[in-house]
C-alpha cells in the first residue's frame, strides 16, 4: 500500500497556534497480510454477510514534511512505523462496511494513524463490493458508507460505481520483479464519490462530542474517484487506486462559551495492490 495524504488547515478561537504549521505531507509505505479468520454461512454452508479478518503490517514507514518547523512531524512517523509486526482484527459485512475493530492504540481521529489505516481497510472492502447476484459489463449500482470519528454527525461518502470493462489482472511489482500477469481476468470498476453531508437545520455533534459538553456546527466536502481491478475467478481484490479531495469549516464550541473554529482541506492518493505470491 502507498498513500500520499496533504493536509492544509487554519485553527482560531480559544487555542491557537500562529507559528503553528498549517500544512503536512504524509507519505505511508506498508505491506499488509490479510487473514481470513471465520466466513458466516447459511445453512447450504455457502458463505453469505459478514466476514472476520485480521490485517498484519509486516511493514510500515512513513515520511511527514511540514511547511514550517513542526516537532509532531516526528511523532506522526514514528507512530506509524509503530504498527509494524502488529495485528489488527475487525468484521466486514454484505454491504462492506467495517465495524468492530480491534487492537488499535494510541488515539483515534483524523489524521492518526488508526483513522488512516480504517480508509485503507474500507478500501479493500469496498473495492470489490458489487450488487448480489452478480454484475455485467455497463451495470451501475450506488452505495452509502458512513464516515467514523468525524466531527459531524451523518457524514457518509456516496459511491457510484459502473462495471466498466474486463482486462488482464496484473500483480504488483516487487524490488525482485516487475509487474506480472496472475493470469487472470479482472473486471475494471470505476467508481465516483461524493462526501454528504447530515441534513440541513438538524444538529450536528455526534454523542461523544456531547458527552464531553461540546457543540460542533459547519460543513464538510469531498469527492473523487477510485479505479479497482477485481478478479472474475476469485471475486478478490487484485488492486484499487483511489484519489480525494476534502474541504471542511466547522466550530466546535464549548458549554462555557470557548470555541475553536476549523478550516482546511486533504488531498489523498493511496494505491493497494496484490503482491504475488512468496517462493
């Protein structure tokens, strides 16, 4: 997995940091080991709705550069290349979502490294999600996934895809070899995304915000585009490329009358792809 993550942000309110950087560049490298722990199954013992993974880093580094000095950039690597050798556990279900997640420490939220690797697992999950029943060459089909840890509640990304083509399945290349055909056939889905937004004049704090005594109240945006490769043989995803672009300018204010105001943008390009089989 490559990922490629710039974040460009301005705070104000009740803390504040003008030397503070307003810009980062994230750069994530891992290779990932995929585990099928348990299948749910109907009664014929075909396999059907949800399925328990576990999801190894047998490698990851990271590289953070900032627009001015900033002592976290440091952090934020080290917090990455943290996740090497350790495992993390959750369940996908028929519609792809994630959910109960386990194994993750320290923090979760935008722009840690357990929100970082939640994008990547949808991505696998989500990439070869397709109707039931099966698609053919020009079909489209629209699903909602919904956005964890956001500070607005109902955000969900909108994914419409369309079964564009089938093409030759191509492995990804290693430092000991290029790219190689698995000698297989992929489907080629292309899908469109759309960040959407909770409903207008409804509240917007999700609970644990307001356990904490904290409103929050603006806008969050986005779009892009993933391009999956998805094997008709298997039905397992072979490679995703996935690029975004998100803009968010929220409040969130505080019982007591103290409130911090957020404005900023990510641009995101990640790649996930099959590597061959170990000798």
């Amino acid at each position: 997995m490559q990922a490629t993550t710039i974040t460009d942000t301005h705070r104000s309110g009740a803390i504040r940091d003008p030397q503070g950087s307003t810009k980062l560049t994230l750069v994530w490298n891992a290779i990932t080991r995929l585990e099928v722990l348990s299948i749910e199954k109907n009664a014929h013992g075909e396999p059907v709705g949800a399925m328990r993974l576990r999801s190894t880093y047998e490698k990851s580094e990271a590289t953070a550069e900032s627009g001015s000095y900033d002592p976290e950039a440091v952090s934020i690597e080290e917090k990455y290349r943290a996740l090497e050798g350790k495992s993390f556990e959750y369940t996908v279900d028929a519609a792809g979502q994630i959910s109960n997640i386990e194994g993750f420490e320290g923090g979760d939220g935008p722009g840690t490294p357990a929100d970082a690797i939640r994008a990547s697992l949808g991505q696998i999950s989500s990439g070869a999600n397709g109707p039931r029943g099966g698609i053919l060459i020009g079909q489209t089909w629209t699903t909602d996934l919904p956005v964890p840890s956001a500070p607005l509640v109902g955000l969900f990304w909108r994914s419409h895809s369309t079964y564009e083509r089938n093409e030759p399945c191509q492995l990804a290349a290693t430092a000991a070899s290029p790219a190689l055909a698995s000698g297989e056939t992929c489907a080629v889905i292309l899908t469109k995304l759309t960040l959407v937004g909770s409903k207008s004049g409804k509240d917007s704090t999700p609970e644990n915000y307001r356990k904490m005594g904290l409103t929050t109240a603006g806008t969050w945006t986005g779009e892009g585009d993933t391009l999956s490769y998805v094997s008709i043989i298997s039905g397992r995803l072979v490679s995703v490329t996935q690029s975004s672009t998100e803009k968010m300018d929220f409040t969130v204010t505080h019982e007591g009358g103290e409130h911090m105001s957020y404005q900023g943008s990510v641009q995101s390009h990640s790649q996930l792809s099959l590597l061959p089989p170990t000798p």
